[in-house]
C-alpha cells in the first residue's frame, strides 16, 4: 500500500521559506541606508547626494552587495500565478541593475556620460515602480487569499507603503526634471534625494517586513488593529449615548451585585 506523502511539514516548509525571504528583503532594505550613513560617518564618508554615489567611496561593498542580495532574494520568490512570479523577477534584474551598473562619479542622475550611467537611472526607476507595485496590488491580494488576521490594518499598511513610494518617485521627478538650477543645487546641498531614496526604501522594507510577519511588524500591526478598535468603540458610543449610559447603569450594578455578595 502506498504511503501518503507528508504534505502539511512539507507546507510548513514552505511558509517557513516564504517568510524568510520576505523578512530577508524587509531587513535588507530597512538597514541599507543606516549602514550607509552609519558606516560612512565613521570611516569619514560626508553624506553622498544620493544612494547610487556610495558607489565610488569605501562603502561600495555595502551598496553593490545589499542590492545583489535583494535582487536574489527577489528571484526566489514565487508568488501566486505568472503575474506576481514576473513582477518579482523584474524587481530583481532591476536590483541588479542598480548594483552592477554604477552611476557616473559625480553626476546628475540624468545627465550621464556612460551608457551603465543611463542603465542604473533606468534599472533604479523600475525597481521602484516594481515595490510600489507589490505594495499596492500583490500583498493585499495575497493577504486576502491567505486570510491573514489583521486583515484591514495590513492592507492599509501594504498600500500607504505603496503612495509613499510613488510619491517619493514623482517628487525625485519633479526635482530632476523641472526644477532650475538653483533650485537643484539648494536641495542638493540638503542631500534631498539621499533622504527621498531612503523614504521610499523604507516603505517597501516596512511592507515586506508585514508581508513577512516579522515580530516587529506584527507588533505595529496589533497596536495599529487595538488602536482602530478603540476608535470605533468611542465612535459608537458617542452616535448612541442612551446605550452606553445604559452599559455605564448595567455595569454599576453589577459591580453593586458582587461587592453585596462578598
């Protein structure tokens, strides 16, 4: 007689593997930028004008091999139907993209001398695009489909990682394509794409991390669920006034009830 093959360990296996690489992404993203500006700082690194120019100082390992490692990450993952599994293998030649080919040493993003200039400008837009994507349509599908507790908080969370991402994208635009001279060099002196890069990274790195039911997030996701329950009580109380005086009445007398017996 012929076994049964053990499909639930082999299921839990395979969560297991999920979840990892969600988390691993999230994580990924979320310390890019510190490690950045943390190790820069301490090795005498200035700010850079944006992520892309870490590429031609000390912290070029960090930058290459974190964007190599999520593009990687992005290639396992298989998600639900040939949609979401070409959204993911486009997020990781994208991420590739950014890593293996660098942006010309000191130069405007749009303004390239290289043809890997123009390659990683391209790349960085489509790895953008490809986050905001899975914000806004893959993980709140998939959370769905999965019945994840929560459920409304973490598509909220899923899809204002995804706003966030593409308004990042569209004021990054506007900085580079409309803005004047002058404009563009008093923002640079900020290092204004720097911190709209690191906004947005941390926006998909948030979601994944969701996505992944990391402890963390798991946590922001029940106060979050607590929170909104606690609004909606003190919204419908207000709306009802004559009932809650009545839980107020039912509530003291009972409590009148088991100060009598004891």
């Amino acid at each position: 007689m012929r076994a049964i093959p053990e499909l639930p360990d082999q299921t839990n296996v395979l969560v297991i593997s999920y979840l990892t690489i969600r988390r691993a992404i999230g994580i990924s993203g979320l310390a890019l930028p510190v490690v950045l500006l943390v190790g820069g700082w301490i090795t005498g690194i200035p700010i850079q004008d944006n992520m892309s120019s870490y590429y031609h100082t000390g912290m070029r390992d960090v930058f290459v091999g974190t964007l190599c490692a999520i593009g990687v990450f992005l290639f396992c993952y298989q998600g639900y139907g040939w949609a979401e599994n070409w959204t993911a293998n486009l997020g990781g030649v994208s991420a590739l993209g950014i890593a293996l080919c660098p942006l010309d040493f000191n130069s405007d993003p749009l303004l390239q001398k290289s043809v890997h200039g123009y390659l990683h400008t391209f790349s960085g837009g489509v790895f953008f695009s490809t986050l905001a994507f899975y914000s806004l349509y893959h993980f709140p599908r998939e959370s769905r489909l999965e019945a994840e507790p929560h459920l409304w908080e973490r598509k909220w969370i899923y899809r204002t990682s995804g706003i966030v991402i593409l308004v990042s994208m569209l004021t990054m635009g506007i900085y580079l394509f409309f803005l004047d001279d002058d404009w563009k060099q008093l923002l640079t002196s900020y290092h204004f794409l720097f911190w709209m890069e690191w906004i947005a990274v941390w926006s998909f790195a948030a979601a994944w991390l969701a996505r992944g039911r990391a402890i963390i997030a798991d946590i922001a996701v029940d106060v979050l669920a607590y929170s909104s329950e606690l609004l909606l009580k003190k919204r419908h109380a207000d709306s009802h006034p004559g009932l809650k005086q009545d839980e107020d009445l039912q509530k003291g007398r009972l409590d009148e009830t088991n100060s009598n017996q004891s």
